[in-house]
C-alpha cells in the first residue's frame, strides 16, 4: 500500500535518518502517542537505499538508574547509530533539578558530513536552529526531509524550517507508519529525555 514515503523516497535514492531524541519525544507527547522505533527503521529501510538511523540523545551520569537507559540499549542493539553525551545538570528558578542536553551541533556536523554519501537525509526535529545545516547540505545537492509537527500546542516545528525543508512531513501523519497510541501500562514505554533547554 501506498504512503507518504512512496511519493517522496526515490528508488535509488541513498537515504539516512538523523534524530534529534528529546524533540522527536517532545513532538510525539504532544501528539498523543509513542513512537514504535522498530516500525520507524523498518517502514524506512523498505525505501531507497537506506544507509544508516543516527539517534542523539544526552544522558544523566552518576545515577544507578537513568529512565532513557533502556530505550537507548534497546536502540542500540536493534539497528541504530546512537550518538550520546552527557547531559548538564542545573537548577531551576523553582529549585527544582532539571536535565540540559543539546545535541544540535553533533546533529549539524552529522548532517553536514552526510552531504558527501547521501542524497536524502531526514531530519526529526523542528528547532529553526537546524536552518545552516540545513541549506549547507542542500548545496551539496541532497534533498532535506523535516519530520515534526505544527499540530501540537505548542507547534514543535518553527516555520524557518519548514519553509527550508525539500519535505515537511508532520508526525500526525505519520502515526500509522511509526507510532501507536499510548496504552495503559506501568511506566512509560519510551521515558524522559534531558530537557533541550537553553543554560540556566
């Protein structure tokens, strides 16, 4: 059957995904649903010539138990490139202990470097700062897919990069390539990432 890949993934195309953990998290909890990670890679490894799923995310040292841990080994054992560092802790002006972990910049130097293997790379988030990767890269002659969402309050993906992409594609779309909604459980299939915060 038909989808949205279909009509923008060539045949031939050499394609890559770069996401960015936290927002992609973010976009989906505002959507309403979890990611299923397994039907993501899957339903992109059916189109083009699929290389590689690179996946960034900040991770809290120091703790006997991180709740991203068990998604991130997961990832990593079933077909993803995991890209981590170790995310900042701050506190906030409540006094509470909050998490920072930005992976732009690993993100954009990833994206950059793709320009020399890939013709298609698709990027999940939305944050406007992703803008000179992106035309970089699209003067290398690759095609730029944005994968977010407006449909959430607040809209996750900023209206510069949208305009920016080859592609928008928004994740309410997508749910039933690569999400399923959240089903009573104990604890939440896909945890917490450190917040995208700027430095406190």
């Amino acid at each position: 059957m038909a989808n949205i890949l279909d009509r923008i993934i060539h045949p031939e195309e050499r394609t890559a995904l770069f996401i960015d953990g936290a927002n992609l998290y973010s976009a989906a909890k505002g959507l309403s649903f979890d990611i299923d990670y397994r039907k993501l890679l899957d339903e992109f490894r059916r189109h083009g010539r699929f290389i590689r799923a690179n996946y960034y995310t900040a991770l809290v040292e120091d703790q006997d138990f991180s709740p991203l841990r068990p998604l991130v080994d997961w990832l990593d054992y079933n077909g993803y490139a995991l890209i981590t560092k170790p995310a900042k802790e701050y506190t906030d002006l409540n006094g509470r202990r909050r998490f920072k972990g930005d992976m732009d910049v690993e993100i954009a130097v990833d994206l950059m470097q793709a320009g020399d293997y890939l013709d298609h790379a698709f990027l999940f988030s939305g944050d406007g700062d992703f803008l000179a990767a992106i035309e970089a890269v699209q003067r290398k002659g690759v095609k730029v897919s944005v994968v977010s969402t407006i449909k959430s309050n607040p809209p996750m993906a900023s209206d510069i990069i949208r305009r920016a992409a080859d592609n928008f594609l928004d994740l309410a779309d997508l749910t039933a390539l690569m999400g399923r909604a959240p089903r009573e459980r104990g604890a939440e299939a896909y945890p917490h990432h450190a917040d995208d915060d700027e430095d406190a």
